[in-house]
C-alpha cells in the first residue's frame, strides 16, 4: 500500500486526502479510489503478479493509441506492480442493467439500447485493438490453441462431470475432446480474443457509452469466443430474441473492420464457441460449487445446464462429435437437474382467473384475471368520419370510444374548385388523393395497427371495436380514409363493420362473411 501512495505522491506532488478500498475482482489485484483535496479521484492498482500487470499495462497503452475506450494510464511504478488510471466512475454494465436481470430476463428498452451499445463496440476492440499488437506481452499465454482449449474440457471433466457421478468412458469423451478442441482453432483467426468480456468489465460514462476494463488476460483468437461468453452467460437470463437481435448487431458492426463470414457460417462457428464456453463455465461452476461450497455458483449450475439443453437441440449436424453429444445428453437428464425452479406465480387475490388466455404470460406475473368483455363475441367494429369543427363522435357502446386519427396532415382536395361539391366516396376524389398519394401513407400504419387490434379483440371474444377519422370539413380525407379502412376490415377478416360518414348523413353496413 505504501508503494502506490508514493507513485500517487510522486504522480500528484502531494499525498491523498482520502484513500478508499473497492470491492475485488477476481483476480488477486487490489483497487483503490484515492482522492485530492478538491475530490477529485483516480484509481490505484496494487497486483501481485508482475507479469499480469505487465499485460494489463502493455495493452492500455496499446489501446489508448488507437483510440479505444480503455482507461488511461496516470503513472506506473518501476517494477509494474502498481498503477494508477483515471476514474471510469462506478456504474458499470452490469448494475445498469440489474433491473432486467432481477425480471428473469425482461430487459427495457433502455437497457437493451446499452446492451447493443457494448455489443457494437466489442468488434472495436477486438479488430482495430489487435492492429499492431504484440501479442507475446499477454498473460498467461499470446494465442487461443489445442492446448488450452484440452485445459478447459479436461477442466470441466474432472470438476463437474466427476462431480455428478455420471458414468462416462473417458478414453472416448477425450478423443471427441480432441476433435472438438481442432474445429475450435481450425480457422485462423489474428483478432483479440478479451476472454473475460462480461458486463461488469465494461463501464458507462454519464451518457451510457461504454468503456473496457480487465483485459489482462487478452490473447491472440477467435472473435466468437467473446461474444459466446457475453451473450450466453446464464445468470444474464437473455430471452432467445434479444440473444438473436444482438448477435445480429454484433455481426452488423463486424463488418465495418472486417470481411464476415456468411451468416450460416458464422452462426454454425458461433455455436461451437457457445457450447465451449458452457462447458467451460460449468467446470468452475463446478470447482467453486461442489469443492468450494459456494452458494452463487451452486445456483448458477441450473440455468447453465438449461443453456446445455438448448444448444443440444441444435442436433448432430452442428455438433458433430457423437460420443461427447451423447454423454451432454444423459448429463442434462440427471435427477439433480431434472427440475430448474422457475419464479413462483403472483397471487391472485381470490379473482378469477383465465382458463384460456391468448398472451403468453411470463411466470414472475402469474395468471391472468378475466376481463368481464372476455369471450362474449362475435366482435363488430364502428367506423366514422367527421369534422373536427363539430366535435369528435360519441361512443354509444359504452367503452369510452376508440381510435381517432387525424387526416389535417395530408393534401386537401377541398382546396380545389371541381372537388368542393363532392365527398371522398366519389371518383374524381379518390383518384386526386390515390393520385398524389400522401393519404396512402398515412393510412399504412393504421391499417397496421387496425389490424393487429382486430385480432387481438378477435381472439378474446370482444364485441365492439371503434375507428375515427377527423378532417376539416369531414366530407373528402375522413370519409376516404373510413370508408377504405371499413372495406379492408370487413374484406380481411370477415366481421361486420358499421361505416358513419356523419357530416354526410350516410350509413351503411359490411355483412359479416
């Protein structure tokens, strides 16, 4: 401690006026916020490994060169076992997206948009931080090879597969070890492989951009590597959608530092990475939870076994190592793991609830309660149009009205002498507004939205649904666009449809089909 007090003394020319100790890493490394007297603070890093270190301080350097966002160096003691760099704050990935986390896996927006943020800047790193990178400065070792890849399946054999009991013939499961440790490393890859890109190594600045810290144990390899491990970390629970959306992101932005692979081909490499990276996962949590006896790695086995489950189905033809696929199988189907906890069900309070509910619900919100419009049908849906000047139409049914769009915004043929006398229900104005087109894109999305409310209401059973569309006069823009979206409703799905052009006094009825 006193040796990072005098490279901050010698940094700064005078001693801290406070020092605070952070909570660890994984690493046996020590942090420390140290300030000045007006509060201004950097952080202090005491290692015990100098070659570790070494790494850590080489890449910074490197990477501040070519622009990345990487904390900057401040001082560096003599022997490298202690430096200081600039404060990145202390909210990382992983606190700002604990709310999704703690939601079984229903991320908001927002926290989706800093998912995808740290996911396009991974190709970043990993690209343009390798240009000119000498790789024979990382620790433990410079290159992703056989060797290590044995390392991690031998890893995940002695302190989790021995640890079940499983009955296996090891001679077989290590020649399939063999061959899937070759496909691993059989393309060559010269990018930077982070290996411990994981949301608590990455920071926010006050704008949500992210910056990278623990790359010290970095190496020469496979780009598919860390993205295996960000996306597919079990504890994260990201629902198969947002894992798609954001490999898809990440393969977008490769492309602005690298010729890509075609997409099979990337997403057959991408699954070998993740159930490496599973495996591998597994054998620490096996070695931290069945010898070491702690909890939070115990109950990381559950969600990691059902990633195994998933990638299984895949089937043989991605995976195609017959014994090894054969022994994952009979793993997952072990008593222990038969059963993964899913979150209890809110209670209901004594309602009702649905017996057959057309949303599929997530099981932290419990059973649907019935709405009382549930399942009376058969749905008939109310269009108008009407001018503004008089007011918006009554709802008669009782539901507190509907949908009502306004038209005001798209070319007016009552502008225009030949139209003044006649209505959106006659030719020459459909013509004149199908002519210029701008009411054609305005009704696209409505006819959207229309239609997914339709169908919804459909499947429930309800009865009445209600359009409106308000123009200046009601007599050209509002009665097209309600006559139109009436004939399309009744058209598509067959329901009855009740059309009031009330500024015209004209009403008219679709059948049901």
């Amino acid at each position: 401690m006193e040796q990072l007090l005098e490279l901050y003394t010698n940094w700064k020319g005078s001693r801290p006026s406070n020092v605070e100790k952070l909570a660890g890493a994984g690493s046996n490394r020590e942090y420390y916020r140290l300030y000045d007297e007006e509060g201004n603070a950097v952080i202090g890093v005491i290692g015990t490994s100098r070659d570790e270190n070494h790494a850590f301080i080489y890449l910074a350097k490197h990477f501040e060169k070519r622009r990345l966002p990487v904390p900057h160096l401040l001082a560096v003691s003599s022997d490298e076992l202690c430096y200081l760099q600039t404060d990145l704050g202390n909210t990382s990935l992983f606190d700002a997206i604990r709310g999704g986390r703690e939601a079984g896996g229903r991320y908001n927006l927002a926290e989706q948009k800093l998912l995808r943020n740290a996911i396009r800047e991974l190709p970043n790193i990993q690209l343009r931080g390798a240009r000119g990178l000498d790789f024979s400065n990382c620790y433990p070792q410079p290159e992703f090879n056989q060797e290590s890849v044995l390392f991690d399946l031998n890893y995940f054999k002695y302190c989790f597969l021995k640890a079940t009991e499983l009955d296996f013939h090891e001679l077989k499961l290590e020649a399939n070890f063999r061959m899937f440790a070759k496909d691993l490393t059989s393309e060559k890859m010269d990018s930077f492989l982070y290996r411990d890109f994981q949301a608590r190594n990455i920071m926010l600045d006050k704008e949500g951009s992210p910056y990278f810290i623990d790359f010290q144990g970095g190496r020469k390899g496979p780009f598919y590597y860390d993205l295996a491990s960000f996306l597919w970390q079990a504890s994260a629970k990201y629902s198969f959608k947002l894992r798609r959306e954001l490999v898809f992101e990440y393969y977008q932005s490769l492309k602005n530092y690298t010729e890509v692979p075609s997409k099979r081909h990337f997403v057959n490499r991408l699954s070998l990475f993740v159930l490496f990276r599973t495996l591998q996962v597994l054998g620490a949590y096996g070695f931290r939870g069945y010898f070491e006896r702690k909890k939070h790695f115990i109950d990381s086995i559950p969600p990691a076994i059902q990633n195994l489950r998933d990638l299984l189905a895949l089937g043989d033809d991605v995976f195609p190592y017959p014994y090894m696929m054969d022994m994952l199988k009979r793993l997952t189907l072990l008593p222990q793991f038969a059963h993964i906890e899913k979150p209890a069900a809110n209670r209901t309070d004594g309602l009702k609830t649905a017996e057959k509910d057309v949303y599929k619900a997530n099981p932290l919100d419990g059973p649907a309660t019935f709405s009382k419009y549930d399942g009376k049908g058969p749905l008939v849906v109310r269009v108008f149009s009407f001018s503004f000047k008089k007011g918006i139409p009554e709802d008669t049914s009782g539901n507190g009205g509907g949908y009502v769009f306004d038209c005001r915004s798209t070319h007016n043929p009552g502008r225009y002498e030949p139209y003044k006398k006649i209505t959106g229900l006659d030719e020459p104005v459909i013509r004149f507004l199908e002519d210029d087109g701008e009411i054609l894109d305005f009704l696209k999305p409505v006819y959207k939205l229309a239609d997914h409310h339709v169908e919804r209401y459909m499947q429930r059973g309800f009865t009445d649904l209600m359009f409106s569309f308000g123009c200046t006069g009601g007599q050209h823009r509002s009665v097209y666009s309600a006559q139109h979206l009436a004939e399309h409703l009744n058209e598509k799905y067959g329901i009855e449809v009740h059309i009031t052009h009330r500024e015209q006094g004209i009403e008219q009825t679709l059948k049901a089909k």
